[in-house]
C-alpha cells in the first residue's frame, strides 16, 4: 500500500528550530518525527510512502540516503512552488503513480493509532475517502467534524462556540482515499484539502470518518513539541540520553532528552527540556522546560526557551520564555 506523508510546510511556528532543521526532521525522544511516522505506516501494511516536499528538500535526501526507512521504500516528491495541502497531495501522488487506495499523514502529527483500523473502516463503508478523527475538551479550538450514525461526514464546523458543535471530534490529520480525489484537484492547482476538497466531498456524500481515542499530537508549535518529547520520556520511564552525550560530573538530568554528541557541563541541571544533537549546556547552567540546539553559557538559567542552532545564552544570564536568534518579524 501507498501513502503520502506531507513534510514540505515551513515549519514557522517552531522557528528558529526550523531554520536549520525541517519540522519532520525534529527529533521526538531522538527519532526524528517523520521517522515514528513511517513506522506506523509500516505496521498497517504501507510499503512505499511518498515524501510531499517542498521546503528543504535536500535534508530529507541526506537523511535517508538509501532511499528507504525501515521497510518502507521513499519516493521523493518536491513541488515546484507550495500547492497547499491538496495541491501537494495530488502532486506527490501523480509523481509517484499511485494508482490504489492510499493512506496521506501529515509529517507534523505523531499519534498512537493504528491506522489499519481507519483502512479497514474506510473499505467497509466504500468511501471515497476516511479521516481519522479524535476528540478533544475544547472543540472550539478546532475545526469540528459531524458524522451520522454510519459515519458519513455531514459537515464540518470551523472553531465553533461552546455548544454549537453537536461533537467535539476533530481532524487529526491521517487519511485514506482513493485515487478519484486525485481527480478532484486540477494540474498545478493549489486548493486546500481541509478547506475545499473535503467540503466538496461531504456534498456528494463520499466522506466518511472514524473517531478513535488514540493519543494524538499536533507537534508544530513548541509546547506541544515538548510534551511530545516529554510523553516519549514517560514511556520509557526515564531521561532519554544518547550514548554518544557527554555527561559532566554531578549534571543532573530530569525528564528530558538529549541528543547525539550534546554536551551537558559539570554541575548543569537540566529538568523538562530537550537538548538537541550538539547542542552545549555549560558548567553549572540550568535549563528548565527549554528547547536547545544552540549554546548555554556556563552559570546561565534558561527557562522555557527556544534556542536555535546559532542561538546563544551568554554565561551567567537569566533568561525566560525567549527565542533566541528571535525570528524575523517578532
């Protein structure tokens, strides 16, 4: 089976992190974000999957030199100017030649489903096309999706009100579809698929949906690429700290992660944060709940940042809730 794993997005939210590393690319629990992706698409039975690039595609390629992760063979798709969501689906999937019912996962969303139930679901109801939908407490964040009792999709209810919505289920960003809505996005077109694709297939009564309760979490912003980090740690029960980290004497490392070849300074503690593959906390630094690839400085308190590959925290500051190099614009 086929899928197309959508990873050509900017990444803007997750910046300066996605300046030099693309949103998918980001380690959750040091395994990359499209790489959990693609093992999920493996145990339901995907064998090729097709990468819809478009910003820097060329870390993908230097990520995945074989052209392979896992059992997965990779194809690469990389679109001559961003086509939104449909857009890119239609061209990953006309470069790739699919031809049969396939799966598209968005390359920023890492959940506990296993997706051959919304395959399986999808045959037995004949749809045209099935998303996966999730509940969440407060629907008015969302965009919701109303089913009837078959699991027809009836409409959907852009970030209603408290209480308009008659359900609190929303898109959780996997489906499966047939090659028909391929048809429905022209050439070169830049549509959308959550916002103009899908609308046209509630009124033919083609889209079906299958909620579950599986853990799901949208990773493009940085709190909740932190708890996703912070969920992987919980699952093994402990830190997760690559061999190839250099521990300090008397550092201490509280629910975090820390990545390859990092360097944690004698006497730094580090509590709810990641530190990235060569990234640096200094003697005597603490960081709390912070993000960082770049450098921080002997004696500094970081807490709550975001901290690029060229950021730096100079030794001895205090420092809460930055970003540093702040984005453009910020």
């Amino acid at each position: 089976m086929d899928a197309v794993i959508l990873v050509g997005g900017f990444g803007t939210r997750l910046r300066p992190l996605t300046l030099s590393v693309p949103k998918p690319l980001l380690p959750v629990g040091n395994v990359p974000t499209v790489v959990r992706i693609l093992a999920g698409l493996e145990r339901a039975g995907v064998t090729r999957a097709v990468l819809a690039l478009g910003f820097k595609p060329e870390p993908f390629l230097a990520a995945f030199p074989d052209g392979r992760c896992g059992g997965v063979e990779l194809v690469y798709a990389v679109e001559p100017e961003p086509l939104d969501t449909a857009g890119a689906v239609a061209f990953a999937a006309r470069h790739a030649g699919i031809a049969s019912t396939f799966v598209v996962a968005n390359g920023d969303i890492l959940t506990g489903l296993d997706i051959s139930r919304v395959i399986d679901f999808h045959r037995a109801s004949g749809a045209e096309g099935t998303l996966h939908l999730v509940p969440v407490d407060d629907p008015s964040q969302f965009g919701v999706v109303e089913t009837d009792a078959t699991g027809r999709v009836l409409r959907f209810v852009e970030k209603p009100a408290p209480g308009q919505a008659a359900a609190g289920n929303v898109n959780a960003g996997t489906y499966v579809l047939e090659t028909s809505v391929i048809d429905r996005v022209p050439v070169g077109g830049k549509l959308s698929i959550e916002r103009t694709v899908f609308p046209e297939m509630v009124v033919s009564s083609s889209l079906f949906a299958l909620a579950t309760h599986d853990a799901w979490v949208d990773t493009g912003q940085p709190e909740t690429f932190l708890a996703a980090n912070m969920s992987a740690v919980d699952a093994v029960g402990s830190s997760v700290i690559d061999p190839s980290a250099s521990i300090g004497a008397g550092a201490v490392i509280e629910r975090s992660v820390v990545g390859a070849r990092a360097t944690i300074g004698a006497g730094a503690r580090v509590v709810g944060s990641v530190i990235f593959p060569s990234g640096i906390v200094g003697d005597g630094a603490v960081v709390e709940s912070g993000l960082v690839m770049g450098r921080i400085g002997a004696g500094a308190v970081a807490r709550g940042v975001v901290v690029g590959e060229d950021g730096v925290i100079d030794a001895g500051a205090t420092i809460s809730g930055a970003k540093i190099p702040a984005p453009e614009g910020s």
